[in-house]
C-alpha cells in the first residue's frame, strides 16, 4: 500500500483515472482495438512465461488483473504502477505483493539485485522519460537466467501526446535493449503490438 498525504493521493488518483480514461477510448480513439492490443501482449507474455515456480515482477500493472491471474497459476507476484487507486481493489485479496512507484524515478534500490525470473513490461516504455535508465534498472534485479518480456504498440495503434512520449519501430526498440545491456532479443510483430523477449 502506497502511504501519502491526502492531497498527494488526490493528485496521484486524478493523475491514474485521466490516464485511465484516456486507456479506455483506446490507441486511435478505438475501443475495440484497446482491447484487442491487451489481448494480443498478455497472450504472448503467457506463452512466454511458462509454468510455475517463477518470480515475477508486473511494471505498469494497472488494475492488477494479469497480476492476479499469474499468482493464481502459483507464480510468486509483484505487481508495480505508481498509483495504487485501480490495483488496490483487484490485489486487496490476491496472494500479490503491489508496490506504487514513479519507474522514470529512483526506484532499484527498493528490490534485491537478481531476485526475478521474468519482469513484465508490457505497453509502458512509450510512457517513460527514462526507457533507458529504466531497462538498465529492470536488467539489474532479473536473475543471470533472467528474461523480460516487452511490448510497445505500433505506430498505426497509438498517438503521441501527454501520455505516450514516443513510438518504437522495431530497429529502435532493439538498439535500445542492446544499449541497456541485453543480450538475446527477439522481436516479433503481433496483431496491434511489437513484441519481444530480452534475456540477461
């Protein structure tokens, strides 16, 4: 549970219901095609991801949904967004640690150094100041065996505004894995996403 004054939880729950909203009307004003994309990276991540035992860490988590799916499977589960106001309700009483944290911040030193098997980061580097510093910090708590699995939308899918600072075609996206030190990538083109697997 996120502990703040009164007036910094306002601000943080106007800050997430905005950004939210803006989420529901969906990439390209399209709802259909929203949900779509939110179809197409979680089956990809689950495909990825395996059985359990495997610890997981959920940047950008939202409502905790996915979160919650995944402990339900056995995984062990962190899920991370920087307001707790959606995710509250749906982790209040689910087997997920939650922890709210600004990612373009200072935040690695809040988890142990290679203590996660997979780190999801799915649909949040087009929201980051800091995608670089982030990867790095994100490469740092993974296990040697570690992975990541990343999607970001396609062009066609998104808009660039106060909320999604930049787009990634596929040659950006993998120079920048490489720069922050990952070593196998592999990047595939969904239906409405780019996405990829990154080990350590």
């Amino acid at each position: 549970m996120v502990v703040c004054t009164v007036r910094e939880r306002t601000r943080l729950e106007n800050e997430y219901l905005a950004w939210h909203g803006h989420q529901i009307k969906g990439y390209s004003g399209n709802l259909s095609t929203s949900q779509s994309l939110k179809t197409d990276r979680m089956e990809f991540a689950r495909n990825v991801i395996g059985t359990p035992p495997k610890k997981i860490i959920d940047f950008g988590c939202s409502d905790g949904s996915f979160a919650v799916e995944l402990a339900s499977m056995g995984f062990e589960v962190v899920a991370v967004d920087f307001s707790d106001v959606l995710a509250s309700f749906k982790l209040q009483n689910a087997n997920v640690r939650y922890m709210g944290m600004n990612l373009d911040e200072a935040w690695v030193d809040r988890l142990m150094p290679e203590s996660f098997d997979v780190a999801l980061c799915l649909e949040i580097l087009e929201h980051l100041l800091r995608d670089y510093d982030f990867l790095c910090n994100v490469r740092r708590i993974l296990k040697p065996s570690g992975y990541m699995i990343v999607s970001v939308p396609l062009k066609d899918n998104m808009t660039i505004d106060d909320h999604h600072l930049r787009y990634f075609p596929k040659f950006s996206l993998l120079k920048l894995l490489r720069d922050a030190g990952y070593s196998k990538i592999e990047l595939i083109e969904g239906q409405n996403s780019l996405l990829g697997v990154a080990s350590v």
